[in-house]
C-alpha cells in the first residue's frame, strides 16, 4: 500500500506516483535535475526527495538512492531506492525493465517504425555521439514508433531497450530528426518553452516481491499539443 505523501518538502510540479517501503517513483518535470552535478549545484528531485523521506529531520536515518536519471530537461517517471540493496537488485535487473518514452521530432520520418542501433561515447565537452569502433563506444539500442504526424513533427512512443546517457536525444539528431526544443543536440535556438521528451511508463519487477509493477505518467498537454493533440488508448502498443 502507498504510504501517506507528505508534500510539504516536494518542489512544485515533483509528485509521488508510488511509495512504499522499498521503493519512491515519482513523476519529474521538465526542468529539474535529478542529481546535483559538479557545474550545476541547484535544487534537485534527489535533495528534494531525501528532504520528503527525512521529513525535515537532520537526524532521520532515512534515505533513498537513485536507480536511474533523467535528463533535466526530460519530464516523466523517475525510480528511486529507500535501501541500498534495493537499489542494487533494480539496477542489476534494469535491463530487463520495460522503458517507455514519449518524443515529439522535427520533421516526418521515412520509416515510421524502426530500431537504431549504435556504440555511444562522450567527448571531453560532455557531448555523446556514435562510434564506428564497438570498442570505443558502448552499445545502445532505441526502438521507435511514429504515433501521429503533421507538416512540421512527429509524435514518436520509444522503447528504450539501453539507457545511456543522453541515448534518445543522440539516435534522433543523427538520424536528422532532433527532438523539438534540445538546444544541445538539435542546434535551436530556445524557442520551445521545453525539450519535448517524456518517460511515460516504466514496467518493473519489485525487488523483494518479486511482482510487475506497472507506472504511467500523463503525457504533458505541450507534447501533444505539437501535433494537434493525441488521445493515447489504455494498453496501447
């Protein structure tokens, strides 16, 4: 059973979609960071969350420890730990974790369902892009679907089968249909309000209960706003 949310410490717009004893998922908005970095110190899901399970008490023993990120600009479901085996038993199974995502790109793909595939690295600038040398890059797979179009994006649901860092937003780009509003990789100005990236579903195994469990988050109304609006059925795939 969830336990009772006490949103006095969460920052606007972070809610609790499940709590119980193990585990803490939340939805993220766009524009939060999920852990501090070494350039950006700013309030984050993590400080915030470790404030909500602390109850705003120094000397509470209770803690959570991240399974996973999100990018900050990449709104959506967020899982994180309330015990360190916990966190271990989801991350070492987190390849068998179904990952769901929802992207609106520029422009309207050839193919309308497909599966990039191809070895990241990251420079010394922090920008992640392909490699031909498998020894050089790590492997990263994306599967994409193209749910509804108009002349100028495309609504796109993503299983993303690896989880590397900045793994979507790279695929995209180099595929020539950057994600509307990446500054980074879709060389824009910032003339979107947020980067249109969304971790819509997350289907996992509990740690100790070993039962699925299954969380959505609502797709933001901006997402779906792009292409004239999009009503998702329930179980759709």
């Amino acid at each position: 059973m969830n336990q009772k949310t006490n949103t006095r410490f969460l920052p606007k717009g972070l809610s609790i979609i499940y709590e119980d004893r193990d585990l803490l998922v939340v939805d993220k908005p766009a524009g939060l960071l999920t852990i501090a970095t070494e350039s950006e110190k700013s309030k984050t899901a993590y400080a915030s969350l470790m404030d909500y399970v602390k109850k705003g008490s120094e000397r509470s023993k209770n803690r959570i420890f991240i399974v996973h990120r999100l990018d900050r600009d990449t709104s959506g479901i967020l899982v994180f730990a309330k015990t360190e085996i916990a966190k271990q038993t989801l991350q070492d199974n987190w390849d068998q974790t179904k990952k769901n995502y929802i992207a609106v790109t520029h422009g309207q793909w050839k193919e309308k369902q497909g599966t990039i595939k191809s070895y990241l690295t990251e420079s010394k600038a922090h920008r992640v892009y392909s490699v031909d040398d498998p020894k050089e890059g790590k492997y990263s797979e994306t599967k994409y679907k193209v749910l509804k179009e108009s002349n100028l994006y495309s609504l796109l649901e993503i299983d993303l089968i690896t989880g590397r860092k900045n793994q979507i937003r790279v695929h995209f780009a180099e595929n020539k249909h950057p994600i509307v509003g990446d500054t980074k990789y879709g060389s824009e100005t910032k003339s979107y309000p947020r980067m249109a990236l969304h971790s819509f579903s997350i289907d996992l195994i509990h740690p100790f209960q070993k039962k699925l469990l299954s969380f959505n988050a609502k797709i933001p109304n901006f997402i779906t706003g792009l292409v004239g609006g999009y009503e998702r059925i329930p179980n759709e795939t």
